[in-house]
C-alpha cells in the first residue's frame, strides 16, 4: 500500500469529469487500499475520492463512523455511486484535503438515497442523512470535477480561511 499525492487546487486536474468503473478486479481493490491508507495518512479526512489523487475514476471513500451521534452506515467503499433521490435542504460548514486552507458553508441535500458497487462489483443501496450524505454529496462532487469552492452561497461571507488543520476536524 501507498500513500499516494493529493492534487490541490488550483490543479485543473480537480476539474475533470471521472469515467465510471467497469472492471472490479484486483488492481481496483489495490488501488482502494491504497486511496484509504492516503486517506487515513491525511489531516482528519472522514472521505477521499479517486479524482483528488489522479486517479479518473468513480472512487469515493467515506467513513463518518468516527464522529458521536452521527448516523452512517459505518466505512464505506462505494464505486459508480449515484443519487436516486434526495429530500431538503441543509446549510454546514465543510473543508477538503484538496483545498486545505479554507472552508466553506455549502447547500446540500439533507436527505439521499443512494446506489453503488462495491469493491467486488455487489451492489449496494443506502438511505442517509444529515452529516454523512453530506459527506458523500462532497466526495461525489469530485467525481464530476466539482469542488464545495463552487458551492459556496457567497464566497465574500461563507468562505474562510483555515488556521490550523487540526486532527479530528470535519473535513472531507
């Protein structure tokens, strides 16, 4: 396993649109340990997609399960993830391993339903909300070269700059 470099903007890289993944082999269960050991290496990252290592495909990685009285369905590995079906509305401050120093409060969707592979190709089905389909909102977001940057209602009042990154923050 490998930690791998984190592109951070401005890279144009983070602007790119990822393909969706059609072999569920070894090399991908490699290259998944490898984006987890990069997440775990990372300042308090709760969530890491493909994109923001380089890698173009529909990758993302969350794991909430670390954070008290949050709901979620623990660590989860969720490959061509898509939205089926989301419900309200929720404002919330949220930072990212690719544009460390700063946060943001960002819009998202409180409540979604969600459909995914898994690692082995099996798929998978979720109802979440609150703090971990935010999570998953802002790590699917890469996979569409979309950064929580451009989703800040105003980046004059809901942008900010970051003074420390501190373990156990809510980044993603």
């Amino acid at each position: 396993m490998a930690v791998l470099e984190i592109l951070t903007l401005p890279d144009e890289r983070l602007r790119q649109v990822s393909a969706p993944v059609t072999q569920f082999d070894d090399e991908l269960r490699a290259f998944i340990a490898d984006l987890e050991e990069t997440r775990q290496a990372g300042p308090a990252a709760v969530g890491i997609a493909a994109p923001q290592v380089n890698v173009f495909k529909r990758i993302v990685i969350v794991d909430v399960s670390g954070r008290k009285n949050t709901p979620n369905h623990g660590y989860l590995v969720l490959v061509n993830p898509e939205i089926t079906h989301w419900d309200g509305f929720e404002m919330a401050r949220e930072g990212c391993l690719s544009v460390p120093d700063y946060t943001g409060n960002v819009i998202r969707a409180g409540k979604i339903r969600l459909s995914a592979y898994d690692p082995l190709g099996t798929p998978l089905e979720f109802e979440m909300e609150g703090y971990e389909a935010r999570a998953v909102q802002h790590e699917m977001d890469h996979l569409d070269g979309t950064l929580f940057v451009d989703r800040v209602v105003s980046r004059r009042t809901d942008l900010f700059r970051r003074k420390v990154y501190r373990q156990g923050g809510p980044s993603a």
